[in-house]
C-alpha cells in the first residue's frame, strides 16, 4: 500500500527537516507506477503529500519549542536534456536561464525556476496541479499517460531558533523525484518524437545507473556529469 512504502522512507523525509540534503527516487519500467507512488490519486496519496503532512507536523512540533521555518517549493522536468520550470507555462519560459550550479549548505539549485511558500496541504495541491498542467507526457503502447520526462520536486527546508548567546540555523533539502520509465522500443512502438523522447530517456537513466554504480564502489571519478 501507499501507506507502506512510505513507511519505509518516512525516517529520511524528517532527515530533511533535521538539515540534511535527501534524495528519493522512484525507478522503473514505463506503466509500473512510479508517478502514482509518488504523487497518488484521490484519498490514495503518494509520497509527496505524506511526505509534506509529515514536515508540516513537524515543523508545528519545533515551533513550540521556539523555532520558526521557511518552506519553499520548487518543481522541474528534465526534458530530453533540457531543465524546465514546470511552475512557469511554456510561454513565459523565454528567456529564462535554467542551469544546475553549486549553492551554500551543500546544495546544488536550478537558476531561474519559480518557488512557492509552502505552509499547507492546500498549497502543495495548487502547486502539483500546476506542474502538471505543464508536465510532457504522451501515449504509447506500453503506458496511455507516459510521462516524457524526470520531474523532481524540491522543498527547501530552512529553520532557526533564536538564543540569548547565540542562534541556532538548519538547512534541509528535499528531492523527490519521479523519473520516467524505460522502454523497450520494440514493445512501446514509438516513432519521431516520441522515439526521440524514449531515446534519451534510456541514455539518461543508464548514466544514472552508472553514477550508483560508482557510488557504491567508492570510485575516485562519479560521472555526475554525464547526463542532467
């Protein structure tokens, strides 16, 4: 159940709220059900909103003990390569700059992509309805909404707690993200753009593969680079 496996990462989702940088991704075959563990469907929700029901209780825990936060939200796909703001509709991207650079507390940030304040359940509905409004997804034969895309939503976790000697600041990072699946091509039949799609969707999920795999290993290079 959606209640399950969220179980199972519950502990690293409050790892944010606590000032670490958390990464969890969703990983598999087109039509397996990645986007539905993520965000969910009706009563049925997915990790998203446990995971933001999770964060809201806690950080109401912390306020009483003299803590204030700052909860900022951003959503984005990776789209044959390209980073897009999935906040910002199509027609208000030009011009924008989207590049992945290093920031402070150990982050690396999207430049230019749109944030939302975050202080409810209500405000993250709002925000995933428009992400996906502007999300690429197409039909094929092995899924009839593949997502075209890796979507990652980022929450910025920020508290403090003012002292009379000193103050105390944490800076968390959550990154919750949705990659699309792999195709075998002689099962999905994609052709033109869609063929395209799932070729660079296979290349990027391989370099991915390929970055666990040097983690794991403890190797000296990590191909970080080798796909966005």
């Amino acid at each position: 159940s959606q209640e399950d496996v969220f179980g199972e990462v519950s502990q690293f989702v409050q790892s944010a709220v606590d000032g670490y940088n958390v990464s969890l991704f969703a990983y598999g075959q087109t039509g397996s059900g990645k986007t539905h563990t993520m965000f969910g469907s009706g009563s049925d929700v997915g990790i998203i909103p446990r995971s933001m029901d999770q964060i809201l209780v806690a950080v109401a825990h912390q306020q009483e003990q003299g803590w204030t936060y700052e909860l900022h939200a951003s959503f984005i796909e990776v789209y044959q390569e390209s980073v897009r703001c999935l906040l910002t509709a199509e027609k208000d991207r030009e011009g924008k700059n989207y590049r992945i650079v290093a920031a402070a507390h150990g982050r690396h940030i999207v430049t230019d992509v749109e944030e939302m304040s975050i202080s409810s359940r209500q405000d993250l509905d709002e925000l995933i309805e428009i992400a996906n409004s502007n999300k690429t997804v197409a039909k094929t034969d092995m899924n009839s909404r593949s997502s075209r895309s890796h979507t990652v939503f980022t929450l910025s976790i920020c508290g403090m707690k003012k002292g009379i000697e000193r103050s105390q600041q944490t800076y968390g990072t959550l990154h919750l993200v949705d990659l699309a699946g792999s195709e075998r091509l002689d099962k999905s039949n994609a052709v033109g753009v869609q063929l395209k799609e799932a070729q660079a969707i296979n290349k990027s999920l391989s370099a991915l593969s390929d970055v666990f795999v040097a983690l794991s290993k403890k190797s000296a290079h990590v191909p970080y680079r080798n796909s966005k």
